[in-house]
C-alpha cells in the first residue's frame, strides 16, 4: 500500500520533497495556506499530485502516514500539535531525502557564517572534481536532487529550524560555526533552548563522523563541555595553536589532519577580514579530511568570489565606500561588519528586532560609528541603547530615504554599513529585498 506523504508548504523544499516522494510511489498531496505560484501549480499538476492552497484542510491532512513541513512554519503551531497528538510524524525535507541517498552528508550549521562557510565548501569540493550538491536552506532542493542527480558527496546549509526537523539523519561531518543568541523569540527567549537546537547537528554521530567546532565560540565550547558527543571532534582557531583541525600562526593558516599538514598564507584568501578566516578554516578541514588535494584547496580558498548581501562592496562615490551587509541580520553578524573597517562608518540599522542585547556592539559603536540612520517602523531600542554613544541617529522608513540621509551624512573616507542587525519583515519581503533596494538606490545616488 502506497504510504501518504502530506507537504506542508509550496516552497522549493516542498515541492523538491513532492518531487522524490512521488518518484518513490507515494500518496502525496501539498498544502500551502498562501499562494501557490503558477510555475509550481503547473509542476505539480505535471507530477499528478494533488494539492491546495490558502488553507490546510485537516481532512486531508491528519490522514497521512507522514508529514514533511517547511522550516518556516513554527512546531508549536496548532495543526502541528494537532498531527504530533495524534502520532503522525511531522519532519522536514532533509530528513525525507537523506533516508534515499548513499552520498556523504557535510551539513553546516551556526548562527553566523554558515551561508558563506557553505558556499565555500562547496566551492573547493567541485573545483576538486567531485561530484558534489549543494543544498539545504541554500540552493536547489536537496530532494529534488537526491530524486534527478546522482551525487556522491552533499553540502548542506542547516538552519537551526531544519535541525529542529531532523530525528534520525546521521551527518558525516557536522560543522558548527558558533552560537551567539538568535531567533529567540522562536526559543521561548531561552538561549539554552537555541543552543540544544544547534547541537542537534551531532545527533546521531558515532566515532566515524566528525564534529567540526569553533573552539574560540565561548558558547559552543561550553555546550560541548556538557553535551554527550560521539563523534571525533575537531577544533578551529585563530587564537589558539591546536593539535588537530586548522588555526592561525603568524600569517598563516595551518590545516592539520590525520597528521597531513598544509599551510596557506591568509593573505592568499578571496575573502578577507576575521571573520572569513574563520569561515575559510571551516571549509578547509572537510576537503581536507575527503583527500582533497592541497593545492585544489589553495585554488579554491584565492578564487571563491564573496556572498551577495554579506559585507558586499557596492560601489563608492566621492570617496564614501558604501557596503551592502544586509544578511547581519542578528548583533553578532553586525559586531563582525563593525570591527571589520576602521574608518568612520555612517551605519544603517534596525528593522524587527528579535530580542536583542546591543552590549556587544556598544564599545565598537563608540570607538567607530559617527552617525546611525535608523531603517524600520520602530527605532526606539536603537535610539535607546546607543542614544548616548553615538552624536546623531535619524529615522527613516523607505530605503530611498535611508540611502540619501546616509549620502548626506557621510564625508570622503567615510563608509555607508547597511548591517541592520534586525530582520527585514517590517519593510521588506527579506534580507534579499532590503540588500537589492539598498544597491539600486546606491547606484541611483
């Protein structure tokens, strides 16, 4: 008897899961309480599988043998409560398509630095000529592909949602670029319960797969100190010289496992400032410990070209450097923005805030930030919290608006930093949108 898969969301790793599903012989059906885009409708329809939209009907729900739902729909949500009380086992896509593939699995998870750390990864396994994919909260579907491509090796983008999806996935390398507090109010605003979300990532991990960790992240380090781990761990530092796993010396990287060592000079990186140092070691102990070859590693680490909307430079215009970092969307990604320039910076923040703490960014914000253009509906935590540090801070509530206010401010040698620390729902579609108007409007001045 075919069993019944329900999709819950029409989205890329929806539809990627309808794909595989229905190749598999299953039942299948897709809801989506928005709007079903007319491309998808017609794959859908294409594929045979039954499907609706603008609202989840429990009828046709609740009869599944097995639920897969998109990573942006809370598990505390009532039809999820609902489908958990009656024993329907609710996962995401990752875990349906990694049942169906033999391919190594490298999943990357943290809160910041994931997206570049995986793009990277990715970058040096297929300049090395593997056959590799890339996918989770990045790229294709990782299903769709399990279903049309025949990989040996995945890279995979794993947001702390998608952990909370996955129950019996068995990673062979786990990377955990570090935990600082984020979608808190996805948490109960309880950072204990972020932090057992990310190491979710070594979640069934025996001695043959590895934990890749930063041993500087004072948060993970600590986790790891009670957390009952069985896989091999291995470390990355720039502060300290460690046995196994990558760290700094002089002006080096140095990549070191199973007693292999390669050196590469940090000036030799495409990506530049701390915190791609830290990305590029993360990326380099994978390739390092599949065999991958030195030299494919150094090709990779000086021709990887930067991520969109990641301290992207924009353009400059008399002489004000304007940086596009609309992806920070926590402090700890706009700590990094802020520490990585030392001219004066004109810096754009706000949006919706998710419980944050600014103390990190106040020192920072003093020594560099000569005005703040606030960009969101309400600004009053920014003006509250850095009110005392900072001799201007200005409103705005369109991009238009913020980038001329921001042109206005900012003198030669100055840079414009769009890293709002915020989320981007308040004015925007996404951090995608607010980057994009943000390069428009620049490129208008």
């Amino acid at each position: 008897m075919q069993p019944r898969i329900v999709i819950l969301g029409a989205g890329e790793s929806g539809i990627g899961t309808a794909v595989l599903a229905k190749k598999l012989g299953a039942d299948v059906f897709v809801s989506d309480s928005g709007t079903v885009k007319p491309a998808v409708a017609a794959e859908l329809n294409a594929l045979g599988v039954a499907w609706e939209q603008g609202a989840h009907t429990e009828a046709l729900i609740l009869n599944a043998d097995e639920v897969v739902k998109s990573p942006g729909i809370p598990d505390n949500a009532p039809l999820i409560l609902r489908l958990r009380f009656n024993g329907i086992p609710v996962i995401n896509e990752i875990e349906y398509a990694a049942r169906h593939t033999k391919a190594k699995l490298i999943g990357i998870t943290g809160t910041n630095g994931k997206t570049t750390t995986t793009l990277l990864t990715y970058h040096i396994f297929k300049n090395a000529g593997y056959k590799v994919g890339l996918g989770g909260n990045i790229g294709k579907s990782f299903a769709r592909q399990v279903a049309e491509q025949d990989f040996d090796y995945y890279i995979l983008e794993i947001s702390s949602f998608q952990l909370d999806g996955m129950f019996n996935t068995r990673l062979d390398v786990g990377v955990l670029t570090n935990i600082t507090p984020d979608h808190l109010d996805r948490y109960d605003y309880q950072l204990e319960n972020y932090v057992a979300s990310k190491l979710r990532i070594a979640q069934n991990m025996g001695p043959e797969q590895v934990l890749l960790y930063c041993a500087d992240d004072p948060i993970t380090t600590q986790a790891l100190e009670g957390a009952s781990i069985k896989a091999r761990k291995i470390a990355f530092s720039l502060n300290q010289k460690l046995e196994e796993g990558a760290w700094k010396e002089d002006k080096n990287m140095i990549i070191s496992i199973n007693q292999d060592t390669m050196t590469v000079p940090f000036d030799e990186l495409s990506l530049k400032g701390r915190h791609n140092a830290y990305n590029a070691m993360a990326a380099s102990v994978p390739a390092k410990l599949y065999d991958i070859r030195k030299e494919a590693i150094r090709d990779s680490l000086s021709s990887f070209e930067q991520v969109e909307h990641r301290l992207e430079a924009v353009a400059t215009i008399k002489g004000v450097e304007y940086i596009n970092d609309s992806k920070a969307t926590n402090v700890n990604s706009t700590w990094y923005a802020l520490e990585s320039f030392n001219s004066p910076i004109v810096w754009i923040a706000g949006g919706v805030d998710k419980g944050n703490d600014y103390e990190a960014l106040k020192e920072l914000v003093k020594e560099r930030v000569k005005a703040i253009v606030c960009l969101g509906t309400d600004n009053r935590r920014i003006h509250e919290e850095f009110g005392a540090l900072v001799p201007v801070i200005v409103n705005t509530t369109s991009m238009e608006e913020c980038v001329k206010m921001s042109h206005h401010l900012a003198v030669k040698g100055d840079i414009v930093l769009l890293s709002p620390a915020c989320a981007s729902f308040d004015l925007f579609d996404n951090y995608e949108d607010r980057g994009r108007q943000f390069k428009k409007h620049v490129k208008a001045l």
